[in-house]
C-alpha cells in the first residue's frame, strides 16, 4: 500500500519563483507556503544583537564550532535533559513572539530562511558564499570535508542588502495561511544546537536557560487552544454501521443460556451488590465510576476470563482477521467484545507514587486492551532482537518497528533502534558490511537522536496518553523540530522542497523528466546516511509527529489502523484528501475539549481507517461488533453480544445503563397507533414497529430473553462469591427482570414468572414462598409480595393445623383483618372448651416460639420485616394472656388445689385480658377505631371465667382489679343492644358447652356459625374463621376429657342467663369491696 505525505517533510523555505516546476509538493492552496516574509522589524523592536561576550549555549552551537573554541560538535543531539511537562502558569511575555496578536513578526528562523533567498536570488552579484557547516546539519560539515578551522565569519551576510518588493509580495502570499504551529515550530527548530549560524543570538541565549521548556509549554498550550477551535471532531455524528449491526442481529436467534452454574452465580450476584449498594444514578459520579470499574474488572477477570480458559482451543487454521475466527464458541467472542466495550468505558483509575489516583487516558487503555486481545504475535519484538547476526538484518526489522511503535509500544520500539546492531548488516553472503565508517557512525547518532525524542515523549515520561493537552502538542513540536534537523543533516540546507519516504517515492524518482531523475540520484547519492535507512527514520518521526498516511501504512487491518490513528493523529495534518469528506464536519467554535472528544476522535479514527485500503468484512459479526464499539454504538454491541452469550449481554446492558452510556429508551407515543392502518401511518410518516427492541429497549429485551433462559434451567447450584449457593432458576429469573428499566413492564413478567411457581404450591413450600417474599421485596414490588404471603396464610389456614406459620404470613401481607381472625378463632374454641388450644403438645413449631420466646422470636422476624412484627406482637398479647390464664389455672393437671399465689396471678391475667376485652365499649359506646386485642364478643364469657375469684376469703383480687371488673360489667350492660347480643350469644354456647349439652364442642362451633353467622367475630374476614373452624371438625384436634384446677361452669345451672351471671359477679364484687375498704379501715386504725 502506497501513501503520499502532504507535509512529510515540507521544507519551510520559499521556493525560488520562477525556477522550479510547481509539480510535486507545489505551494497550492494544500500546500501554502508558511514562511512569514515581511519588512524589517520596527525600530520599536528589541534588538536581535547579542551584546557582550558569547553565551555557554552560542559557544556550543554550530557557529561556536566553526571558531574552535569547543572540543567536539555536539552531532545533533538536543537538549532533551531539560524537558518537563507543562507546569500551565502563564506569563504576558509569550516565547519567541511568534503570538502578538494581529501585529505578528516573522521568527527568527523564518528571517533566517528569508535572508536565504535573498542571497540565493543575489549570488551573482555578492561573491561570498555562506558557510558550509549549515543549520540542521548537526554541527557536521555538509561535502564531508573537515572545516572545523574554517575561520569564515558567519555573520557578514547580515549586512546584505533586503528586497523590500520580494517581501511583500511573499507577505501578502502568505498572510491567509500563516500557521502559529508551524511558526513556533521553526522557532525551536531554530534553536536548536543544529540550529542555524544565522539565528538571533537572543532567541539562543533564551532557550538556553532553564525556563526555556517552560515557556514553550505555555506557548503549546495557546496553540492547543487554537488548535482544538479547528479540530474536525463532530459533536453529533451519523452511526455508520448502526444499520449493519441491526440487520445482522435481528435477524438471528438468541444464544441460549447454557454457560455454567459458577458463571451464573457469580456474574448475577456481582450485578445484584450494584444494586443492594445502592449504586444508581442517584450516586455522586466519582463513586458510580470507581464502583463500576472494579466491578467490571472483577468480572472481566475473576469470573469470565477463567471459564474462557478453561473451554477448549479450536486448533483450526484460518485468515487473520479482527476478533476470534469463525469457529470460536460464542463465549470467547463474547468475551472478546464485552472486555473491549467496558474497558472503553470503565477502567480504574492507576495508583501514582504518592498514593493518589491518576484517570487513565483512552489512547493508553486501547493500546493496553489491543496488546492483551488484538495481538497476532505477541513475541515479535524478541524474535527480532534475537536475530543473528544482528536484528537490522531481519527482513521484517522495519516492519515490526513500525508496527510496534504504531501500537503504542514505544518502549519496543526504541528497544528494537538501540540494539539494532547495524554494524553487522552485511551486504551480501561475503560478509562485507553494509553500513561502516562515518555512514555507521550516523545511523547511530540519527537513530538515538530518535530514541531521545521517543523519550521525552509524554507516554514514555509520564505515562500518559491525554493525547489532547499541552504536553503532547508540545511533545509533537519537538519532533517536527528533530525531524527538521534530520533532514537538514541527510540533505544539506539547499535540499530541494521535496519529501522521501518509503511510504511514498520521492517526487524525484516519480517524475519522467530526465532531468530531475538525474538530480534525483544525486540527492541520494549526497545524502550522509544510507537512504533507505533515511526513509524509514523519517517514515518513524511521522507516526511521532501524527501524520496520518505513515499511521495507516504501519498498521496491519483496519483495526489496528483505527487506534493507530486514535493515539497518534495530529488532527492539524488534515490536508490529506482522505479527510477533505469530513470537513462538514467542523463543531462549533471555541467548543472546548472535554471526555466526549475522545469517544468522536475514536469514531473519526474508525471512519478514516475503514476508507482506506484495509478489508472490512460486513457480514462478520465480531468485525461489526468492534467497529460499533468504536463509533459508540452500543446498542448494536449489546445486540450483537446476545447472539453469542445472554449473561455477557445482559450484564453490559446493565453497566452501560447504570453508567449513563446506554441511550435511554424513548418514550412510547401519547396515541395509540394501533388505531391507525397501514396508509394513514404513511400518510403521517410513521412506521409501526414490531420490533421488541423497539418497544421495550435493548436492555429490557435482553433481560426478558436472559430470564426465560435461567427459568428453563431449574436448578442452578454452585460457587458464588462468598461460597456455595443453591437457587432456583425462576428465582434468578425474576431478579433479571426486576431489574428492567420498565416498572409496569418488570412487574408483569414478575407475575407471568411466578404464576406457574404460585399454582403449584402448598402447605410445604414455605421456603419457596419465602425465597418470592425476599426477591420481590428486593424487587420492590411490595405489593406482590404481600399477595404472596396472603395466599400462603389461606394455604396454611384451610389445611393446616400450623397458626403460627398462618400468623406470621398474614402479618407479612400486612392484613390485619386476617391476623385478629386466627387469633379469635384461637380464643373462642379456648374459651368455649375453657382450656387452652391448641394443646401444648399439638402447637406447631412457630406458634411456641411464639409463646415461649416471644422476644427472640420477634426480634429476628423485626429484620426480614419491622412493620409485620410489630403487628404481630401487638394482637397476639391477648390470645397468650388467656393461654396464660389456663396455665396457670391448670398447672400439672394432678392436683385439684393451687396456691393462693398462683390463683392470684391467673386472676391478674384474666383480668388484663377483660381489660382488652373491654377497650372497644369504654362507657357503654362502642368504638371500633380503638382497635381492641380482644373482640367485645368473648366479654361476658370472660366474665364468667371471672366468678371463680369472687367472695373468695382470703380474697384473690386487689382492689384495681375489682375497679376493673365493675367498670367492664357497667359497660356490657350500657352497650347497645347489638354488640351485647352477639356477646350473649357467645355466651350460652360457652355455658351449654360446659354442662356437655348438645353434640361435641366441634358441632356447637357449627351451630354458632349458623346461627350468630359469624356475630361474634365482628371485625375482621369471617372467611378465615369459619376456615379455621371447619379444620377443627374435621380434626377432632381436642381428643379425651379435659382436666381443668376447676370450671367456672360447674357452679352455674344450664338454664342461667348472662344477666343471672352477671348479677352474681357484680353482688360477689362488692361484698369483696366492702371486706377490702374494712380491712384498710381497720389497718389505719390499728
């Protein structure tokens, strides 16, 4: 492949008008001339003549050889041990006044080139001859003769006369193309110790000093900032493969899920910490990016590349060609697309020296991720030092130098030019040396002065690679400037205006006229190092410089020239005709350089790359999925990726969604075009989109195709993160959907996910429904959550004899109504068997620790849900205080008499739960906002269970309790007539129960239910009660005769009313008081 350079080599001289042809590098409108010719300086300029004795730097300079007063010529060496980065304070004295605003003077250099047409246009007439030992020849003599005692004084020539004419005619052709780059250029160019013997004196004595770097650095800077207003970047830009990706991936299947356990676990538990932390958009952008970051390289290399390994190698020859052949399993290409795309986007921040953070630039991440993934031969740079005789005798030693440098391995490349050993190139099987004497001794100098220039290079110096600040356009200045001085060397100062290299043929040897051949073999012939070795270093300094035609002939595909172009372009070398069909694409001015220049220098660089000559195949997923990712198409990237592996997929839709580089899906249309046919949607010019990316996103799509997939696995067990897991494949299905963009959309395929796992379970799935409670809480769908647990409770309740698992999951839903039902049916067959229930051997595992470790218990159901644990232990204190009650009462059932203090703790428990009882009716009004533990309707048969304590000497009750009993009897009786109803109701089948009336206890719960239709449970679904009773007439739960301490009923006549009863309790309760107001009397007297 052949490439010319527009500016390779171009010579800042004025070609002399009118004796030379304008063919080749002609001074076109592609081509301006850049030498700022104009009249002498204003008598108001400082003066350009150095006062005083020589400075150390003009006695080191070329002009300080020629007088004898130094050793030896420093051969073209720069000063390069001075250089330091940009320090960005400014100053109001710009370096070399090369920047002045529109009253500009010509540099130094520039004068220094205009005096030599001036004495080229005057050599007929002045017989002086200017000294051979030129500007930029290194300090060397130029015909090879020695002149080191050449006494010529240099400076004569100053005195010649100036063409005022010649002058503003070269001023007024190139006043529109005077560039401040190459201006400052030439003045350090003409500063250097190669410099010309004919540069001011105070411009050498300034770059002298220390602060010469310094000052060049902030001159870089204002050029970077000139130079950003003419960046070709644009700010919006058309997807050129867009179309390509989306054709190819949607007309392919899925890949289906069939990676293993370990990778699914382990990449869905990574995904799900994001979350759990809280890492979203709400998060301060510096913490999302480090958390992401690592996270991307925890899965990159902990949980992916491992598997990656661990598959095996498909040992097929095929073309090389970007991304895994052909063959390769649809993980590797995965694989390779997913580590591109997120370290594109995500890489940590680098450790410096000191312990802070140091942003790693773009250019240095892709020529990082190219080294690792995109690296045919990895071993190439040792293949080639360890060549023998020598490693310049490789016939691929340029080649891999090119390649290696353009790849960003600058260190590889100085490498390969220091240990070249050119000494032992041989030039033909005889053994004679192709390069000896003064020719070896220059390759040598001309190659370190490369080496020199690669080291001050910011990549290599610093580390970095923020191709876009002012170290790197100062970096690129220094190397137009040694290029310059190579030239100069090679060729002489009199070289014509034409450029060689081994990318383009001289213009010398294209040419067909005779004439300019044979001066074409005279200017190799003249040249002072081999040509061909003259060629490549120059083809070397435009990579550095960021020429774009040598970038593309060193690269090997399209891919390789796509980061080449991307890490080393000057975007000013945009002359070339490739460029000239972007030029519509200019930004706006003063658009200031920020991240998003890089993400459109990366897709220009991919456009530029694939116009040339390199192969791109477009029916080749992997080539297409690159080139998206370059261009910034993510969309296609993550469409791309689900043909190959959906956990990859769905992982780098949900970084690149949380990380705010996934375009965010648009908003449906307020119409619905449902309602439109086909020709009044083209009427409108709509289309009607099938397309379920179109509809749901690609991220959605892909998190759907991903939870079906997990779904149809089952089982999934294996390591994870923190050890081994066992879960469900609906269970890791409905997380990858929870995690949907949608909120409607996530909460109907959660539904459509669990409706099939909801009709299959029973009454012992408690851990799977425990496993949908968590996830859908996790989820966020509480509501869901709570329709679960609600329907586990109904389970529970309808076919179980488990009322503490049906409490707790009644209490999870949040239902209230539900919670009191159970408790009340717990306490009306409590009551009306006067004992407890359930039995303590019958009580399931729940409902006793409940009882028995109340707090323990509760506190740990606190920590899957507060709110549900408070609800419980708040209704459960009335059922347990009556359970309570008949413990105390009963005791070890074997003997008939208990201790007077027992007998007083059982009435303390009984009288609290009257209390409660009691709360709903406070003066006789009924008010259900109270929200009583214990229903109104269980009073009056408490009240019964209450006579047993009366007119008992010595007495059980105290006084409070007295107080309480009263105000609860003056309250049943005040009441309306309906709550006292349904209370007396309850009441009589207590008491008929108690004297063994009618059929069992399980009949008498019948009888109540039809003939109070549930009254005695007024608050609260009677569905669940009548539930609950149905269970215990089909159980028997209550087998054999009770033993009870004594029953409250068996002093009371079958025929008794609740008011006989009452009138009883109240009579004993003052007689009791009055004993109690005696003995207090009594006591005080005493």
């Amino acid at each position: 492949m052949s490439f010319r350079f527009s500016d390779m080599s171009s010579s800042p001289a004025t070609p002399v008008r009118g004796s030379r042809k304008t063919s080749g590098f002609g001074f076109t409108a592609d081509h301006p001339s850049t030498t700022p010719v104009g009249p002498p300086p204003p008598s108001s300029a400082p003066s350009f003549t150095p006062a005083g004795d020589p400075s150390p730097s003009y006695m080191q300079s070329s002009i300080g050889a020629m007088t004898g007063k130094i050793k030896t010529p420093n051969f073209g060496r720069p000063n390069l041990a001075q250089s330091k980065p940009s320090t960005g304070r400014r100053s109001n004295a710009p370096l070399g006044r090369s920047i002045r605003g529109s009253t500009r003077q010509p540099s130094s250099l520039s004068r220094e080139y205009l005096r030599e047409d001036e004495e080229d246009d005057g050599d007929d007439d002045d017989g002086e001859d200017l000294p051979e030992n030129r500007a930029g020849t290194y300090g060397m003599p130029y015909d090879d003769t020695d002149t080191e005692n050449d006494n010529t004084n240099p400076l004569d020539d100053e005195e010649e006369e100036e063409d005022p004419e010649a002058d503003v005619d070269a001023m007024v052709e190139d006043e529109a193309d005077y560039d401040v780059e190459e201006d400052l250029l030439r003045e350090i160019a003409g500063t250097e110790h190669y410099g010309d013997p004919l540069a001011d004196d105070e411009d050498l004595m300034m770059l002298a000093t220390p602060a010469a770097d310094e000052r060049i650095s902030r001159e870089a800077e204002d050029i970077f900032r000139a130079s950003s207003m003419r960046s070709t970047m644009a700010r919006k830009r058309d997807l050129k493969y867009a179309g390509l990706a989306k054709d190819l991936y949607s007309q392919a299947q899925f890949a289906e899920v069939s990676e293993p356990d370990n990778i699914l676990l382990q990449t869905e538990e990574l995904v799900n910490r994001l979350y759990d932390e809280g890492v979203g958009p709400e998060d301060d952008e510096e913490r999302l990016d480090d958390t992401l970051a690592h996270a991307c390289v925890k899965l990159i290399n902990e949980i992916w590349r491992p598997y990656l390994e661990e598959l095996p190698k498909v040992r097929d020859e095929h073309a090389a060609k970007v991304g895994p052949s052909s063959t390769a399993t649809g993980f590797e290409k995965a694989f390779y697309l997913a580590t591109l795309v997120l370290r594109i986007h995500h890489t940590p921040a680098a450790s410096d020296e000191f312990g802070g953070t140091i942003n790693l630039a773009l250019p240095g991440i892709l020529f990082d991720w190219q080294h690792d993934e995109h690296n045919f031969d990895s071993d190439q740079v040792a293949a080639i030092l360890q060549n023998r005789p020598s490693p310049a005798a490789h016939g691929l030693f340029w080649q891999v130098v090119f390649n290696t440098l353009v790849r960003g391995n600058i260190s590889g490349a100085m490498q390969l030019l220091r240990k070249a050993g050119w000494e032992s190139v041989k030039k033909s099987s005889r053994g004679e040396s192709l390069y000896n004497n003064q020719a070896l001794a220059n390759i040598r100098r001309v190659v370190e002065d490369l080496c020199l220039i690669m080291e001050i290079c910011p990549a290599v110096s610093n580390g970095s690679w923020d191709i876009l600040n002012s170290d790197w356009i100062l970096f690129r200045l220094k190397a137009k400037a040694a290029k310059e001085g190579l030239i100069n060397f090679t060729e002489g100062k009199e070289r014509p205006n034409l450029s060689s290299s081994r990318f383009g043929g001289s213009e010398f040897a294209d040419s067909v006229d005779g004439r300019q051949s044979l001066a074409g073999l005279a200017r190799r012939a003249e040249s002072r190092i081999p040509w061909d070795v003259y060629e490549n270093l120059q083809s070397l300094y435009a990579i550095l410089i960021g020429e774009p035609d040598a970038i593309l002939a060193a690269a090997q595909d399209w891919c390789e020239a796509t980061l080449g172009l991307f890490g080393w372009w000057d975007e000013s070398h945009n002359k070339r005709n490739l460029s000239q069909s972007l030029s519509r694409l200019l930004p706006p001015v003063n658009q200031a350089a920020d991240n998003g220049d890089f993400f459109e220098r990366l897709a220009l660089s991919l456009q530029t790359a694939t116009e040339a000559d390199f192969h791109f195949n477009a029916a080749d997923p992997v080539e297409v999925a690159v080139a998206s990712a370059f261009e910034g198409n993510i969309e296609g990237v993550i469409g791309l990726l689900r043909l190959w592996s959906l956990p990859i997929a769905s992982t780098v839709a949900e970084i690149a969604s949380l990380g705010r580089w996934l375009p965010p899906q648009e908003p449906q249309n307020l119409i619905n075009m449902n309602d439109f046919d086909m020709d009044e949607l083209e009427v409108l010019g709509m289309n009607q989109s099938t397309n379920a990316d179109d509809k749901d996103g690609i991220k959605d799509t892909t998190l759907i195709h991903y939870a079906r997939g997990l779904k149809d696995r089952k089982h999934i067990s294996g390591i994870g993160l923190y050890g081994k897991v066992s879960r469900d494949g609906w269970e890791m299905a409905v997380l990858a959907v929870g995690r949907m963009d949608s909120p409607e959309r996530s909460e109907q395929l959660v539904q459509d996910l669990l409706q099939s796992v909801l009709s299959t379970i029973d009454e012992d799935s408690r851990a799977t429904v425990d496993k949908i409670w968590k996830l859908l809480n996790e989820l966020g769908m509480i509501n869901f959550a709570e329709d679960t647990a609600e329907t586990f409770g109904d389970i529970l309740a309808k076919d179980t004899f488990r009322f503490g698992e049906a409490l707790w999951y009644y209490a999870l839903a949040h239902r209230p109504g539900k919670v009191r039902d159970v408790l009340n049916t717990l306490m009306s067959i409590s009551l009306v068997e006067s004992t407890t229930y359930p039995p303590e051997n019958q009580l399931d595992d729940t409902l006793k620790r409940l009882l028995k470790e109340r707090t323990t218990t509760l506190e740990a159901y606190a920590k899957q849900d507060l709110e549900a644990a408070e609800l419980l232990g708040k209704m459960l204190s009335g059922y347990a205080t009556l359970r309570r009650f008949y413990e105390l009462r009963d005791g070890d059932s074997n003997t008939k008499q208990i201790s007077l203090v027992c007998r007083q703790q059982a009435a303390a428990a009984l009288t609290a739960v009257i209390a409660s009882a009691d709360d709903n009716i406070r003066g006789g009004l009924y008010d259900d906002t109270r929200d009583a533990v214990v229903s109104e309707d269980f009073l009056l048969a408490l009240l019964g269970e209450a006579s047993v304590f009366v007119s008992q000497s010595p007495p059980v009750i105290t006084l409070d309790q007295i107080d309480t009993l009263l105000k609860a009897i003056e309250d049943i009786q005040t009441v309306g007539s309906r709550v006292y109803d349904a209370s007396d109701e309850f009441f009589k089948l207590v008491l008929t129960s108690g004297h063994g009336k009618g059929s069992t206890p399980a009949d008498l719960l019948k009888q109540s239910t039809s003939s109070l239709g549930g009254s005695f449970m007024m608050t609260g679904s009677s569905m669940v009660a009548s539930q609950l009773r149905q269970s215990v007439v089909k159980s028997g739960i209550i087998k054999g005769p009770i033993k009870r301490t004594w029953d409250w009923r068996a002093g009371v006549l079958s025929a008794s009313t609740s008011a006989d009863v009452l009138k009883q309790v109240r009579l004993g309760l003052t007689r009791d008081l009055a004993n109690l107001w005696l003995e207090q009397a009594d006591s005080v007297i005493l």
